[in-house]
C-alpha cells in the first residue's frame, strides 16, 4: 500500500517548518507549512494519468487539509511546474500569487527561437495558468507578487526573498534588448524563519547562481531543493558549496526516454555528492526492478542506466507512469535553529549516496 501523502509531522508543531516536496517523474510541486500554520505553495502539477487533463494532486492535497494557503509562486512557465497553477488560483482567493512579469505580460518574445515550445505555452495548460494569473493580478491587484530579485514578502512567521530575475534583465527581456528561455528567468527563492534558512532553487541555470551570490551569501543554508532536476547545469557549486552538509532534494524529469538527473561522472549528481552526503530523490526517473529500494549507490544507478550490469537486464525503462502521483514525493521537518530533524518518505523516494 502507498504511504499516504502528508508532512513529515503529520499532526503539526508550532516550532517546526514543513516542507511536501511532490515529484512523480513529471511534474514538480513544493508546499511549506509556515508557522504559525499557513502554507506556501511553489509550482503545481498534474498528474499525467486520467486523460490528458490529469489530476490536480497539490489540489486535492489542500483540500484534504485546514492550514490557509497564504501564498503561491510560479517561478517559470514550464508545463512539469506550471499545469496545474491556474486550478489553484481560481479555486484558492485571497492569497497572493507571484509570478516573473514577462513570462506572462510579453507575448512570448522570449521564446521566438522555440516555436513548438511558444505554441504549447500559448495554448497548452502553461497559457491557461498564466491566464488565470493575468485575470487574478487585474481583478485583484493586492493579490500580485511581482517576482524579481530583492522583492521581499512575509508568509507567515517565515520571509521570503526573490533571489532572480534582476530588474535589469526583466527590463531588458521586456523591451526586446535580451532573448531568455523560462529557466533562464526561473525565480529561486531563500526562505527564512528564525535561524533557519531554506533555499528553493526553482529550475535556475548555472549561469544565474554567481549573480546571485553576489547579492547573498548562499553558502550558508540548511537545506536546498535542488534546481532544474540536478542536472549538470542547474546550481554552481562554488556559489553553493555549503558550509556544513544540510539535506539537498530534488525530483526527478522523465519524458519521451530522457531522463534527470544524470549519474555518470562528472554530472549532476556526482557534482552534488563532493559537497554534501547525499541527495533525496522524491523518485527515480527510470524504472528499475527492485522498486522498493530505499538506498542506492551512485555507481549502482550508472549501471543500471547504462545496462552493463547483467544481474539488471532491460533496466533503462523509463515509462512515464511508472510512479504514481502519491507515490513520488519527500516530506521534510526543519527546527527553527536549522536542523532537519526529521525526514518522511514517499513510497518511491530514494536516497543516493557515492
């Protein structure tokens, strides 16, 4: 039976902040249960079973519970983050929803060199939840978070700081003057309450993380969701080489046979393994045949994705529905001195180690 999606506390603490970090394969979504008891929601999903539609799960998960959503954060339009965004803020009044200017208010400029990706986020679920956006921010201009870096809001007992897109970018992509894919503008975010100190990394390429540094000093965090699905190019580990080892998450991407993350030498998660002890997957992003192993060795997955190991014939199968909805997701519990004092596993979260 799948372990039910919840917190890693179930029954809630007033000096715990929680993370839910959803991740089946495709599709990502991160809600923050903030003291005194309210919740943030980063990018929402749905799942890719039952019609093209799919289930909203973030949504059904809100339901099911009592905390206020206070805010939601689009942090790029991307279908896996985004598809499942307009179902909440239709459904969810009075919170505030942020997102990057640009990617809603510019017709697309940006993504003239991608027309089948302009066409789908014209047309597809990414234009319907930047739509409901629009429609949110003109009817209800006290419910619009304009997210750029060193923008500042306050969720509950926790703050929250914009660490990207600057200002000068978002005017020049505006005006013309820049062309920048969505992750390029993805907007990570540091989440702060008391000592702690949470950075959620959205799908920022390397290129953004020292211009971002240079801003705050990152080194110091207790925790990080890892960005764009640790790919080789989503972080720049001299910007975040932590000062201890704090947990570092992510989910994964499967679609169409291509897989993140990658574990060969020198990529992704080999990087990410010199500088911290481990790193939670909410999934795989292959099927291999024992699915009920919590525990893997980087080098056991590099064969398994190569298929060199006789003893795995036929491992590299990775079928997009291989993971549930309820069954991809982390639940994390943090202290307020910035200790993760507890970590609640989905049934096909796994964790990597060297």
């Amino acid at each position: 039976m799948p372990v039910e999606v919840g917190w890693a506390h179930e029954t809630g603490h007033p000096e715990t902040l929680d993370i839910l970090l959803l991740g089946p394969g495709y599709g990502e979504s991160l809600i923050a249960r903030i003291p005194p008891g309210v919740l943030l929601v980063v990018d929402c999903f749905r799942s890719q079973e039952g019609g093209s539609k799919g289930r909203n799960v973030v949504l059904d998960f809100l339901e099911s519970r009592h905390e206020p959503l206070e805010a939601l954060v689009l942090t790029h339009p991307h279908e896996d983050h985004a598809q499942g965004l307009g179902d909440l803020v239709q459904s969810r009044t009075g919170c505030r929803v942020g997102c990057c200017e640009p990617l809603w208010i510019t017709p697309y400029q940006l993504l003239q060199k991608d027309p089948d990706l302009m066409r789908r986020l014209a047309e597809g679920a990414c234009g319907q939840s930047l739509a409901a956006i629009r429609t949110c921010w003109g009817r209800e201009p006290s419910r619009r978070w304009l997210l750029e870096a060193g923008s500042v809001r306050e969720v509950g007992e926790a703050r929250l700081t914009v660490l990207h897109p600057t200002a000068l970018k978002l005017r020049e992509v505006r005006e013309g003057a820049r062309k920048a894919r969505p992750n390029a503008l993805s907007s990570p975010i540091l989440l702060e309450w008391r000592e702690l100190r949470l950075l959620l990394g959205a799908d920022l390429a390397s290129s953004g993380w020292p211009q971002v540094h240079r801003a705050s000093d990152l080194r110091h965090h207790h925790g990080f969701k890892v960005a764009h699905h640790a790919s080789k190019n989503a972080f720049h580990l001299e910007t975040l080489r932590p000062t201890a080892r704090p947990p570092w998450f992510t989910t994964p991407w499967s679609r169409a046979g291509q897989e993140l993350p990658n574990f060969k030498d020198r990529n992704g998660v080999a990087r990410i393994l010199g500088v911290v002890d481990a790193l939670l997957l909410t999934s795989l992003p292959f099927a291999v045949p024992d699915s009920e192993k919590r525990t893997w060795g980087r080098s056991e997955l590099l064969r398994a994705t190569a298929a060199e190991d006789p003893e795995i014939p036929g491992a590299r199968v990775a079928r997009e529905a291989d993971v549930g909805p309820e069954e991809g997701w982390l639940a994390l519990a943090f202290e307020e001195s910035g200790c993760c004092s507890d970590v609640r596993f989905g049934r096909r979260a796994v964790t990597v180690r060297d």
